[in-house]
C-alpha cells in the first residue's frame, strides 16, 4: 500500500512539473541573467594566505607527557594567535599602511579598489555628530562643469553638490570636507572614497583575517583574508607579522633592558666605594711609610682564601639582596619589571622574580588596548602585589640564611685574625684595607662581567615568528567564477520553483487528479465532465454533439448499470458537498440526455434553502413545490411546468424559500408527490442541497433509489473525499455514484477531439 502511494505521489508530482514547466523556464532565464549581472558588477576576490613558524623559548624544549598522549594541545602558540588576532596589532599595522580610508574607482559596471596611489584624499575639517559615528561614502564624478560630488550615509542620508574645482572646503550632507585629487581625474571615471571610525575598520579587517594554528600541537600559524585587493592583504598580512615581531621583540628586550639600567647604577655606586677602598689603601700606605707589605699580605691572603672567597659570595648575595629589596620597596619602580640574570643564587627566588616579570608583561600587554579599571587588569594588580609582597618575603628569609652563613664564616675567618695578632699592627691594619679593597673590587668585576652578559643578550635577539610562506596571492581562489556562477544559478532557477510548487501542494487542498479521485472514492464512477466552453447552464442540445453533449451521455449509460434493473421510475438525488460545485448543472443536463431518449422525465427542485433551479431555465420561483408541501389545496399539476428544452422533460421548482425547510421535507406530502411522480414519469431527477453544510438532503434518502455526488475539479476541498467514504461507511446515504465535474478536457480521460455538430 506504501508502495502504491510513493507511487501515486510522485506521478501527481510530474503531472504539477508538466503543467508549470514554464515556471521553470522562467526561473532559470531570470536566475542566469541575476547570476551574470552579478558576476558583471561584483569585484573578483582573491585568497591571500601566509604561515609563520613561532620558535621555541629557552626552556621548552622539554617534552609534556600529556602532549605524548595526545590530551594536551600548545597553549603557547594558542596564546599567540589570539595576539596576532587582537585589535591592537591590527591598529598598529593598519596605521602603518594607512588604510583608514576605502578608495575605490569605477571600472565598467564595477568598483575596483585603489591601494598604493589612491586618487582621492580627503581632508575632514568639520563633521556632523552622525557622521562621526556612521560610515558615509563620498563620490565624486568629474563632468563638463567642474566636479559632481555625492554623499551617502546610510540608505536615506544622501546629498550632493556641484563645484567648480575641489582642494577648496565644500558643505555636504556630513559636513565640511576639503578633496585633494593626487592625480588627474578621468572624465569618464568615478572615484569614491569610505570613511568609518577607526574602531569599525580594524573590526572590520579582523572579521576579515582568519589566523588558526595549523595543528593542534604545532607551532606553525596560518594567516589568510579574502578580498578584491591581493596586493593590499598581502602588505596587511606582512605589517601584521612584522608588527609582531617587533612586539615580541620589545616584550622580550624589556627585562633585559631593565637590568641594564639596574646594573649600571648599581656600577656607577660600586665604582665610588672602589675608589674610596682603592684611595684607602694608598693613604695607609702613604701615612705609615710601608715601601711594600704585598708579600706578606700575600702569604695570609692565601691561607684564608677559601673563608675569603666564601665570605665574599654571600657579602655579593647580601648586597644584591639588598638592591632587589630597595627596588621593590620603591613606589616609583612598582609598575617597572624586576631586574632579572644578576646572579641570585636562591632558585625559589629566581622563580619567583621571573614569574613576577612573566605577569607583569601580560599586564603591560594587556594595558595597550584595555583601561585601568579593566576587571581583568584589576585582578592582575591584586596578584602582582601579592607577588611583590611574597618576593620581599623571600628576600628576608635569604638575607637571614645569608647572615647566618655570613657569621659562621666571620667566626671562621676569626681564627686567622688570631694568627695575625702576633703580627705587627701596621700589617694587620694593612690587610684589613686591602680586604675591603678585594671585596668591592669582587663585586664591581661581578656586576661588570653581568653588564655583558646582559648586553650580548640584547645584541642576540632573534625574531620570535619565523615566515615559513610570505604573503602570496592564491590565484586558483578568485571568485565569483562564472561557469560555478552560472550552474548555481541553473541550480536556483529550478529550485526557486520547485519551492514555490512545493508549497503550493502544501497549502493547496483541492482534487486536482482525476485518476487520484477514482482510486480513493468508495463510489462507482459515473464520469467526468470538462469545463463548459460555452459558460451556459445548458451544454447538451438535440443534434449537437460536442464534448460536453458526449460527455452527459456516457452519464446516461453509466446509469443504467449503477441502478437496479428492477427499478421502475427511479428516484436519483444530485447533490455536492459544498456549494458551486455543479450539483444544479449535472442534474440538468442529466435529465436533459435522458429526455432526449424518448423517456419522460421530471426535475424536481429541492434545494429549498438555495432555489436556483427556475433561474437556470427562466421561470419563476413563486408558486411551485414548497406551496405543494405547505397546501393540501395545491395539487401536482399546479406546480408542473415544461422545461423549454425538450417536450419530454418537465420542472417542478422549489418556489418561495420556506421559514422552516426540514420540517416540510419531512411532511407526508413529500412522500405522496415522489408517489404520484412515479406513476407518471420514467425518471424523477432531484436537484438537492450540499450535504456537507445542512442535514436536508438526508431527508430525502427514503425516497430516493440512487444518489450522485458532484465534485468540482480543483474547487472541491480533497477531504471531502473522506467525508463521502464516511456517508458511505455510515449508510447514511444508499447506492452512491460521483461524478467530477470541471476537469479541463485532456484530463478528462475522453477527449475525443468533437466539434460542434448540428444535424
């Protein structure tokens, strides 16, 4: 049964297809021209793409055993693409290239845009409070008469103006503009020039640059955009990767820049104190007299030189304990990263100052494009501070273990001074000047040897991002291409109107298919009727044989296999589910074809709450079969008239509409007349009101034989079909036919092609 359906369906389908194939037609010829006069008037665009390669930092080289696994991806490079995609580096390299400004000129049917030698610039010296929040575009158009300049904002804001040359301030729709032609203007060309906020244009370009990680754990980058100007994206995407270098570079040359300054300070004060040690020593010697104490000096310096040496690293620790502390404590340096590479010994305070400075970049990275009261910025703050606090902290708990290990040396040391107290007192005094010499000698060549180290890392920084692909033009990627333009407009010209059918089966629910009718009726056919040509209630005359005359007779002879042989006079109710049908049109010409077979035949009119029957053939509606069931004086030749169309047929019309019809149908009287009719005539044919909408036609079932249902070809709602099985189902009704009526005449199933012929 699914089967058969599936099938059905799709034959109604090609059927709908067949009668709209114009529909067809039509869409694809108004979709190709769309498609070709799209392609005419749009720009071709480009892909410009480009790679970078991110090199590793010291110290992550080190492989992660979740990244082995597959579980863990490179949040490093992560990081990175969202910094290569943030609006502050694209201001930066939109700026530097200066595409603030859209330039474009008219090329045939369409704009090409102008990068390198735009041929307009426009001087803003005064706009309106719309146009300095909406984008506008300026147009100007060179003519006979000077120059023809337009603006529009939006779709309803436009102005122009006609001047008779430009580098002078003109008033606009946007307000006051000064238009610097950079070279001479075509006559036959027009030139344009956009203007948005700046922060519209770099949303803009962003929306326009894609930058994704290659793979997941890679740490390769990919940078592409899509536009009408290759040659702009390829200078947008190089700026963009040397904006970050440069970035990178500066974030990275930060610290040690910082330290450099620290360093030299802390030289130019160790420098002093050299020289006062230095000066010291001299003026001891000078003051006592001593030609030359260096070999017995020497000889005790070398027997404590490990305790000396000792001694000297942790008084170097203490002293650089005590420049980090100053400079933490100090309110000026709070937002300057911490000297970092100077030779801190303790590993969780090496950790912590080069955490500290990792945070205290993110913040400065941050601040570039947020404000101070960021939410983000303020919670960095919190932390920082914190850091600060645990940094100091630390510094405390070393400088302690640093004192601590400081006096164990000095005890140390103590026991040499014993041995040098037998010593003349000029050579121990000497040898303590030429300690405190040694010490702050030991410290100025520390800081010295630092400030190298220092320098040569800031001469050997290298380029964090590495181009693997310049910035290139994909010349297979431009579009729109015309052949894939003119197939997807092939392609929506049928869709267009396959959609538009599809949704007229939707909503459309009336029989349209004849062959569908007869499969789901439970009812004999009698026929099919065509559309009368003629649009006259009468479409069967003696001696004409046209389609429709046709038509009615094989009704006639369908007849008499669907009534009882037995039946004499047969009673055969017409009726529809709804009005307009043809109910009155079908029982007309049925008892027409019946009379013209010599047989005598009666019309009864019964649809008494809608009388249309006299109309049809030009009587009068007074007087007639509702006087009859209303008067027992009215007898059945009272209401009796000649139909005017064949000798054989008579009419009884229904007459004055009665105030209370159901009562009347159901009155002795009713039966009586069909009695009397049937003794008189072979064929009692009753005109009767649509079932679907009163209960009158039921009625009339006991005194009927047969009964034909009328449905109208695309008129008739399809679930009336349901609604007669359901009569029949019911027996509410007995021995039911249907005719359908109005199928145009190659759906009708019997187009003989006849003419109209006339005996």
């Amino acid at each position: 049964m699914e089967n058969k359906t599936n099938e059905i369906d799709l034959r109604k389908i090609v059927r709908v297809v067949q009668e709209h194939w114009w529909w067809f037609v039509l869409g694809v010829v108004i979709c190709e021209t769309l498609g070709v006069l799209y392609y005419l008037r749009k720009a071709p665009r480009w892909v410009t793409d480009a790679s970078i390669v991110l090199r590793q930092k010291d110290g992550d080289g080190s492989m992660n055993p979740l990244s082995m696994l597959g579980l863990s991806g490179n949040t490093a490079t992560e990081d990175e693409v969202v910094v290569l995609s943030s609006r502050g580096l694209l201001y930066q390299a939109i700026d530097a290239l200066d595409l603030w400004e859209d330039n474009a000129k008219r090329g045939g049917w369409r704009w090409e845009g102008e990068f390198r030698n735009p041929a307009l610039t426009i001087e803003y010296v005064q706009l309106t409070k719309d146009a300095q929040i909406k984008p506008f575009v300026v147009t100007v158009k060179p003519n006979k008469k000077g120059y023809k300049i337009k603006t529009k904002m939006g779709f309803f804001h436009r102005s122009s103006k006609q001047v008779e040359r430009l580098d002078e301030p003109v008033e606009l729709g946007v307000g006051t503009l000064i238009i610097h032609a950079n070279r001479p203007l075509s006559p036959d060309t027009a030139y344009r020039v956009g203007h948005k906020r700046k922060e519209l244009v770099v949303d803009d370009y962003r929306t326009a640059i894609h930058v994704t990680q290659h793979k997941k754990e890679s740490n390769i980058i990919m940078l592409s955009t899509k536009s009408p100007l290759p040659e702009r994206d390829r200078a947008l995407l190089s700026q963009m990767i040397e904006q970050y270098n440069l970035n990178a570079i500066i974030d990275k040359n930060l610290i040690a820049t910082n330290t450099a300054t620290f360093i030299e300070e802390r030289l130019a004060i160790i420098t002093a104190e050299l020289s006062e040690a230095e000066n010291a020593v001299s003026a001891y010697k000078e003051r006592n007299k001593i030609a030359d104490l260096n070999a017995q000096a020497q000889l005790f310096l070398e027997a404590s030189s490990l305790e000396q040496q000792a001694l000297l690293e942790v008084e170097t620790q203490l002293s650089l304990m005590q420049y980090i502390d100053e400079f933490l404590r100090d309110e000026s340096k709070r937002d300057n990263l911490i000297p970092a590479n100077i030779g801190v010994d303790d590993p969780s305070l090496a950790s912590g100052l080069s955490e500290y400075n990792a945070l205290q970049l993110q913040r400065m990275r941050i601040l570039r494009t947020a404000t101070e009261d960021n939410p983000v910025l303020e919670q960095m703050n919190v932390q920082l501070a914190s850091m600060r606090q645990n940094i100091i902290a630390t510094i405390g708990s070393v400088r302690e273990s640093l004192r601590i290990r400081q006096k164990s040396l000095q005890a140390q040391d103590q026991k040499y001074n014993q041995q040098i107290q037998n010593a003349p007192e000029q050579e121990r005094e000497y040898v303590r000047v030429v300690r405190q010499q040694k010490i702050k000698e030991r410290l100025y060549l520390y800081l010295y040897e630092k400030r190298e180290e220092n320098a040569l890392m800031l001469a050997a920084t290298s380029m964090p991002a590495k181009i693997i692909d310049i910035p290139q033009r994909d010349v297979k990627s431009q579009s729109p291409k015309l052949k894939k333009l003119i197939f997807l407009a092939f392609l929506m010209g049928l869709m267009l109107p396959a959609g538009l059918l599809y949704l007229m089966l939707l909503f459309y629910d009336k029989i349209d298919d004849a062959k569908e009718f007869e499969r789901k009726i439970k009812a004999p056919m009698l026929g099919q009727l065509v559309k009368n040509s003629r649009n006259a209630h009468i479409a069967i005359h003696e001696g004409e044989s046209t389609v429709s005359a046709e038509l009615f007779r094989l009704i006639r002879t369908n007849l008499r296999f669907v009534i009882p042989a037995e039946t004499k006079s047969p009673v055969i109710l017409v009726t529809s589910c709804i009005n307009g049908d043809g109910k009155s049109y079908v029982s007309s010409n049925t008892a027409l074809s019946l009379a013209m077979l010599g047989k005598k035949v009666v019309l009864v009119g019964l649809d008494i709450r809608k009388p249309m029957l006299a109309t049809y053939f030009g009587l009068s509606n007074k007087g007639h079969l509702t006087d009859y069931l209303a008067e027992p004086d009215v007898t059945l030749d009272d209401i009796i008239v000649p139909s005017g169309e064949h000798k054989n047929l008579d009419l009884i019309p229904c007459g004055t509409i009665p105030p209370n019809p159901a009562e009347l149908l159901q009155t002795e009287r009713l039966d009586k007349l069909f009695a009397e009719l049937r003794e008189r005539y072979d064929y009692i044919i009753v005109d009767t009101a649509p079932v679907a909408l009163v209960s009158d036609t039921y009625l009339l079932d006991r005194v009927a034989d047969m009964t034909i249902f009328v449905c109208r070809y695309k008129y008739t709602p399809s679930e009336m079909i349901g609604y007669i099985n359901q009569v029949i189902e019911q027996k509410r009704m007995h021995n039911v036919a249907c005719v359908l009526n109005g199928v145009k005449g190659l759906r009708a199933g019997y187009g003989y092609g006849y003419g109209v012929q006339k005996s």
